[in-house]
C-alpha cells in the first residue's frame, strides 16, 4: 500500500472517530479502512488504535504519530500546490467576505478585475459587516477595517488606510457656526455610524505621542449604514464622521463640505486576513497582492 494514502486514511479516522465515518467520506469500504491501519500498524510494529466492538482509542503512540502524520500530509499538499502554481494560472472558487460599503465599492471592482484577467478564477463574494469566522464560514479571505484581534492560526497584511473626514452640507452649515475645532462638535447635531444594532462608534481624532482621542457625540440619529449618513448629512441633518472614499464624489460636487481642516485625520486600517497555511494558494496571494497595490489608490 502507499504509505501516504495510508496516513491520509489513518489521519481522516481519528478526525471522525470511526471506521465507517472514514469509509463513508473516503468513498472506501469499511474493511479497506482497517487494511491501511493494519498496514502502518505492522509497518512500525506498534498499535496506532486501540479497538473494541463498541469504540475505538488512540494509544500514546498512536496520537503523537497522528501530530505527525498531519505534518507529513500537510507538506506533501503544499509540494503539490507549490508545482501547481508554477504550472498554471490561479483557478476554482475564491470566497471573499468584506465589509458591505467598502466590499461593493472598493474591493470587489479590484476582484472582479482580477477574475477578468484569469478565467479559470471563479469568485464568490460575501458583503457583510458583522466579523466572519474564517474557519467556520468556509472563507479563503476576509477583509476587515479597525483594530484586529489577535487569532491563532490566521495571517493578517494591511492593504489600505482609509482617510475619515467631518463633514456637512452647505444648508446645514448656513444655519449653524461653523466648528474650528474638536471642542465645538459638542454643540452640533450629528449622524453616528452604530454598530451591530447596539455599538456606538466614537469619532477618533489622532494626538501626537498618544492614543487617539475619542469623541462620542450626542445624537438623535443612530443608523448602521455608512451611505445612509452620508445621506443625511447631505440632507442637511448634521455633521458626520466618514471614509474620505464615501463622500469624496459628493464633496467634488459641493453637496457635502469637509470640515477640521487643521485637525490631523484620522486613518482606518484595512486589512486581508487569511488562514495560515504551509503554502499560500496562488488565487488567495494574487487577491492580497492585487488589494495592495490597487486600494491605496482608491483612499486618496
């Protein structure tokens, strides 16, 4: 027998914990799943598993073999994708999960112009902004924005800074004095961004040499769509606090107008997150790659 095979199968049945579980999902006969576990069994002349007619155990040995065996797979998978990409183009499904805004208007143009130029690339792309488990939903890639939390086993690069700009309309600053500085936005009216129905987020403003100050304003109108405050504030119910790449059309334009100018802005990390692997599939590298390169250019 192969000795790979054989581990693959041996590593499979302690994952599921049963000799017809791995038959079933190996598309194998049960007694051929015993044959390959006999077969490293008489090879190393020691007992991986110890079985009974109701249950099966792994024995010491047989667990630290089982650590190793995963290693040993793993490797050989990472060979085979690294000749792979050097044979080919980048192929099959790429899952994306993104923020809904900055999904739709950033970073799927990005992708789908990558899937352009490999047709052999299929995209499917989630827009979602409650934080996605990458394990748990299946995703190659997640892009995020703010602060991350540390995770074991998943790799992070920043791909874009995101400018955030106050801002007004002309009508609403016709009515009212035109703040010059942080202290005076306590006397406006304001649009918040609220989070996950229940997580208001403060206004950051940068200080040199020290964390960034957070302002919370006071408001009547709380929504969870970033467009939707773009919205109002060009209504003219308030001020706002926005990703420059949102309102820069209706700024161009003259519907919303920036404010603080002399006050630093406040810069939102973005960043690709993907599952630690021994080798990086190529469609997830070109993915980050071609993000890198291209959403700067979309922030300024």
């Amino acid at each position: 027998m192969d000795r790979l095979t054989s581990m693959a199968v041996f590593v499979k049945t302690v994952d599921l914990g049963s000799f017809a579980a791995t038959a079933a999902a190996l598309d194998l006969s049960g007694p051929m799943v015993g044959k390959h576990v006999r077969f490293l069994e008489e090879r190393l002349g020691v007992r991986l598993i110890n079985r009974t007619t109701r249950r099966q155990s792994l024995t010491d040995f047989g667990r630290a073999y089982y650590e190793r065996c995963r290693m040993v797979l793993a490797e050989a998978e990472a060979a085979d994708a690294l000749a792979a990409d050097q044979l080919s183009e980048p192929r099959g499904k790429l899952r994306v999960i993104m923020p809904v805004h900055f999904g739709r208007r950033c970073v799927a143009p990005i992708l789908l112009e990558l899937a352009q130029r490999y047709p052999a690339l299929e995209l499917d792309l989630s827009f979602s902004d409650p934080i996605a488990d990458l394990a748990e939903d299946g995703c190659d890639l997640a892009i995020r924005t703010g602060n991350l939390e540390d995770q074991a086993g998943v790799m992070a690069r920043r791909v874009a800074r995101q400018r955030m700009v106050v801002c007004a309309s002309p009508s609403y600053l016709e009515m009212h004095k035109l703040p010059r500085q942080i202290e005076d936005l306590g006397s406006h009216q304001t649009i918040i961004y609220r989070r996950s129905g229940r997580v208001v987020q403060p206004w950051l403003f940068p200080r040199h040499g020290q964390p960034a100050l957070e302002v919370m304003p006071v408001s009547r109108l709380r929504f969870d769509d970033l467009a939707a405050i773009a919205d109002a504030a060009a209504a003219g119910m308030g001020l706002a606090w926005l990703p420059y790449w949102l309102v820069r059309e209706r700024i161009q334009a003259g519907a919303l107008v920036p404010l603080l100018s002399d006050q630093p802005e406040f810069l939102y990390d973005a960043y690709a997150l993907w599952l630690q692997t021994p080798h990086l599939p190529m469609k997830v590298r070109l993915a980050v790659d071609a993000l890198a390169a291209a959403l700067p250019k979309l922030m300024s």
